[in-house]
C-alpha cells in the first residue's frame, strides 16, 4: 500500500514534469520570486522537518490557485497544455502547485531550483539521475516497482490526534525517465494509514 502510494504520487509528480509546456501566461506569474520564509517552510517540508499539520495548513492555504491563477505563499499555479491553469501538472491529477526557487537551493546535497506540492507530499526537483545517490544519502529502502528506480523510509508515525489511523511521514525518491533527459525527485509524503 505504502509502495502503491508513493509511486503514485512521484509518477505524477514526475511524469507531468517533464510535459509541462512554457506558456507565455505562465511566464509573467513566475516571475514572482517566493519570500524567504515561504521557501524555508517549504523546505522542512520537503526534508519531512515539519509535521503533518504544517502540511495540511499549506494545502489548505495553497489549495485553490489553480482555479484563482494567483499564488500564495510563494507557490504557483502549474499551466495545464494549453497554457490555461489547473490542479494538475502537464493535465495529471495529483499535483497541486509549485515553486520556483529564484536561486539554486541544497537539498539533500544537491542544488534543486524548484519544489512540487501535490496532495500528499512536497519534493524537490532535481536535473539527471541522481537516484542512486539520493537513495544512499537518504537511505532509502528498496527500488519501486515496474522497475522505476525509487526508494522510501518512514521518519515519523504516530496515532491521528483526531481518528483511528496513523500520521506517516517519509522520506522518499524516484527517478523519472523525461525528454531529452531524466530527473529525479524526493521529498517528504505525507499520508494517513
């Protein structure tokens, strides 16, 4: 189940990626460079050094500008096909916003530039194949499956405060096969079981 979600969440987190197109509407929104303390939030995240409930306070916070087309709190909308916005990245469900960092950041010991919030989780981007690297640093348990290299490890569970499930967070990473070349992504997923 664990395995289940996080390939779906990175594959289309990934996947969408290497298909969002550059829209002349997109450009003039990016151009609006996060505040400081919006990227530092966003990269506990992305490195599971908050809680879930910083989590869900960010998605309920950024959650509708896709349909508004305005960000919030340094976070995007992501341009659909058609140049038009969406919550979905390349027209996939799942992502919610993103972030473009006006510098390169270290994250994980490797510069990233942008960051994905989706439903259940925040990554970073990363340029190439660096799967094998980020795995070990990270120390990520086995490769996903359909052979997409990828790797997972809880950092956090515990009972919900409210309800009969339990809060996970984890560490995780895949790498994705784009065009012209492949990237990989990892973060912190952020789901109840």
């Amino acid at each position: 189940m664990i395995t289940r979600t996080l390939n779906n969440v990175l594959l289309l987190a990934g996947l969408g990626l290497a298909m969002a197109p550059t829209a002349p509407a997109a450009e003039s929104i990016r151009q609006t460079a996060p505040k400081q303390e919006d990227i530092d939030q966003a990269l506990a995240l992305v490195s599971c050094k908050a809680d879930r409930t910083a989590f869900r306070t960010l998605a309920n916070q950024v959650g509708g500008i896709a349909t508004s087309g305005r960000s919030s709190a340094g976070w995007q909308p992501i341009p659909g096909k058609g140049g038009e916005y969406s919550n979905a990245l390349g027209d996939m469900p799942g992502v919610v916003a993103e972030m473009q960092l006006p510098a390169p950041v270290l994250v994980f010991g490797h510069p990233s530039t942008r960051l994905i919030l989706s439903r259940s989780s925040v990554v970073a981007v990363f340029d190439g194949a660096i799967i094998a690297d980020l795995s070990k640093t990270l120390s990520l348990d086995a490769a996903g499956s359909h052979g997409a290299p990828a790797g997972m490890r809880v950092v956090h569970s515990a009972p919900e405060t409210q309800g009969d499930g339990i809060d996970v967070m984890a560490l995780v990473a895949q790498r994705i096969d784009a065009d012209p070349m492949p990237i990989t992504v990892a973060g912190c997923l952020y789901f109840t079981r």
